[in-house]
C-alpha cells in the first residue's frame, strides 16, 4: 500500500464527472461574515463539483488572503457571482426551475437522510450565517428546510462543516440518479 502523490490525486479527480444533477446545484452564501469559512465551502463546492456559489449580502468575496489560505485556490475553479440582495437571486433561481433548500432546523424540517434530492432536477441549498441561521425574510422563497441530524449536546455545526456535510449527502443521493 502507497499514498497516492498530489499529482495521481489530482489526475483521478480530472477523470472523474461530477453526476449531471450535482453538478447543476448551486449555493447560496448569504451574510457570512468569516472569510475562513467563505474559502472552506468554496473547497468543498470544487471537491463535490458544484456548479456555482452565489455570494450576498455582508459575506466577504474573492479575492482575499483569508479565503484563499482556506479555499487553497478553490476559488479559481468553482464558478461564483456576487448580487448583494438574496431574496432576488432566489426569487430568480425559482423562476429557472430551482427547488431551494434551506438548510435549516424548523418545525417541520426534512432530516437530511430523508431527503429526496432525486425529484429535483435544479437545486440550490441555502445556507444561514453563523449567528441567527437563514434571514427571515429568506424563508417563505424556500421549498424544503432541511435539517442535520444531531445527537451531542450542541445544537448547530460550523457553516462550512454543515456545508461539507449536506454537500456529501448530495453526492450520495445524486451519484446514480
């Protein structure tokens, strides 16, 4: 048994295609104010394949030292914009046949394992800020809440943790749809 080198990593990533309808989902990054977490989900966005993050609100954009020492240049492959208003880019994403999903813990949330990403030929996930999770005025343009589930005593993941985790979850559940 042998590591693999940073080269044969990256040649079996090359090879690979991301699955059509993960590689058509988007995210939302509305009012986060931590540039490490900013470039830690624009790593995760380049490793899952994901096709574009939106950028709004107060949340720092490329380029900046503090996103790039935690994207590791991620943010020169994934595809993003920055449009300051949210509610507009998701009233604009509904209009081109996206299902926006915030993930977000409400009374009625769909636990991640539940849900059925499958139906959904254009998804875009909201993610809320560290503080106060998905603005209020975000949350009548979502379709589905979706919610991780948890077993500690904490209550909430970092944003780019929650990030990498439903981005997984999206690969499983898109991989052979």
């Amino acid at each position: 048994m042998n590591k693999l080198s940073t080269k044969q990593i990256l040649e079996e990533n090359l090879a690979r295609t991301a699955p059509s309808k993960l590689s058509s989902l988007k995210i939302l990054v509305p009012n986060i104010r931590s540039l490490h977490n900013v470039g830690s989900i624009f790593r995760s966005a380049d490793a899952f394949g994901i096709s574009e993050i939106i950028l709004s609100g107060y949340t720092p954009t490329p380029p900046r030292p503090e996103i790039n020492k935690t994207a590791i240049g991620a943010e020169e492959f994934v595809n993003w914009r920055y449009q300051e208003n949210a509610r507009e880019v998701l009233q604009e994403l509904k209009e081109e046949g996206y299902f926006i999903v915030g993930l977000e813990q409400t009374d009625n949330s769909t636990e991640l394992p539940d849900f059925e990403a499958g139906k959904h030929q254009k998804i875009c996930i909201v993610l809320g800020s560290e503080v106060s999770g998905i603005e209020d005025q975000l949350l009548p343009l979502v379709d589905e809440f979706v919610s991780i589930p948890q077993y500690g005593h904490k209550h909430s993941l970092n944003v780019s943790v929650a990030a990498g985790v439903i981005l997984y979850a999206m690969l499983e559940k898109l991989w052979k749809a």
